[in-house]
C-alpha cells in the first residue's frame, strides 16, 4: 500500500484543476514528502456546501475492531504482570495512528463515508511502493511512480472524515481533528512486479476529479480501478526539500 506520496506542483493548479472556490490551506511548498499521520492539501466539499483546498492529517479512524483487538492484548499483558486494568478507559485511550489506504468499501466502517460530502481529491506529483528485490541486504529502497518522466499532476481519490476524537500519540492524549485517507485497487502490469497488494485509486482527469466529488457512489465506484499500464511509468525519487535530510527519501513507515 501506498505509505509515501510527493507533491511537486503550485496550488494555483489544484486549485484551477478540481474547481475549488476556497484555499484554507496555507501551503505553497515547492515539494512536499508526504508521510503517514502528517498534514497534506486535499481538496474536499466543505461541510457549507464550498469546494475548498485545505491541509489535513493523514490516516483515516481504523475500525473499532481493530482497536478493540490492540487494546485487549495491552490489557491482557498488563494483567499478566499483575495490574488491574480499566478496560474501557484503556480502550478510549488506546492509540490509533490511522488507516492510510481503504480497499473493502463494502465494509461498515467505510460505507458511511463513502458520500459526497466525505469525498476529496488528495493531489500527487509521484508516489512511492517498497521495492524488496532492490534491497541487496540492506534496507528495503522505495520504487516511484508517476503518470511520465514530468511528473504531471494527478489526484487519488479519498475520503475525509470531520471532527474525530482519537488518540494519535500516547504523550497528546485525546484530540479532535479531520483526518483523510485514499482508495487502492489491485495493481496494474507496472506496479505489480513491485508491488503486488495494490495501488492507489488514480484520477488523472478533470472528469474523473469532478465524477468523484459529485457522482451517486453507483457511479463513483466506477473509479475504484487500476490506471492503465501506458499512462504509469517508473521515475527516480523525487528531490527532497533542503531541508529534509536525505534518509527520509529511503524510510518507509
């Protein structure tokens, strides 16, 4: 799954491209990184109806299951070494660093975003899968995709989700913020022999951008869908910010 993604173009042209009426987001960077749990421009229908370019923190909310699971095997080692545990206090607290790709759109957990209003384009230049077989016993490199060898502009599309209470780090306790993620598809022909999961969902028009932000989701699932192999290729990783040092171009979280 696509845990990396860089954004090496204005605002001025994600604004002109998704049509949005509102920049909130405070951003002009040359070139951003973009990691898990960090704030990165999206453009989403605003709760007042507005189409607006924002910057948001990414990881959507992961499934109360999955919470419950973390907690109980914490509690389950707290009493092993004696503790009593409140369960349910531990269960509000426990961490929750977000859920980066959504797949099963069938799932309950993700039909109730799956609306207009929790939709968003979330812009990207390239994007980054592990790459394994380049690893030659050291750590696992990062392959980057592009739609060419310029990096044009393009949008993944996401959904958003307003005002949830979480925990995103021990040492902050609870806050309340918004949060995005972004769909993925099986792989086409040119990331599948990196990496064979998935790809991320790629809108590379102003239709497919416009058909996410406003379709019927009978219509918008359309999109859930590998791009065709001629419009991906592989790129060398992009130029890091100065002032980001050079091992961030090789982690992967």
């Amino acid at each position: 799954m696509c845990n990396l993604y860089n954004v090496t173009t204005a605002k001025e042209a994600i604004i002109r491209w998704t049509r949005a009426m509102r920049d909130n987001a405070s951003w002009n960077e040359p070139s951003l990184q973009i990691y898990p749990d960090q704030p990165a421009p999206i453009v989403r229908n605003a709760t007042d109806g507005e189409r607006e370019l924002v910057r948001v923190r990414w990881g959507l909310p992961s499934s109360s299951q999955a919470l419950f699971q973390a907690a109980k095997k914490r509690a389950d080692k707290l009493r092993a070494k004696g503790k009593e545990v409140d369960f349910d206090e531990l269960l509000k607290m426990e961490p929750d660093r977000g859920t980066t790709n959504v797949r099963r759109v069938e799932s309950r957990h993700w039909t109730r975003w799956l609306g207009v209003p929790n939709r968003c384009v979330v812009p990207f230049t390239s994007f980054a899968e592990p790459d394994p077989a380049s690893a030659n016993g050291g750590p696992i490199p990062n392959a980057w995709f592009a739609l060419d060898e310029s990096r044009p502009l393009a949008f993944f599309a996401g959904i958003w989700v307003a005002d949830w209470t979480c925990v995103r780090k021990v040492r902050d306790g609870l806050i309340t913020l918004d949060l995005f993620g972004f769909l993925t598809t099986e792989p086409n022909g040119v990331v599948a022999p990196i990496h064979q999961k998935a790809m991320p969902v790629i809108l590379s028009t102003q239709e497919e951008v416009e058909t996410w932000l406003t379709a019927p989701w009978e219509d918008a699932k359309a999109l859930q869908r590998p791009l065709p192999n001629e419009m991906l290729t592989i790129v060398d990783a992009p130029a890091l910010p100065e002032d980001e040092p050079a091992s961030a171009q090789g982690s992967l979280l």
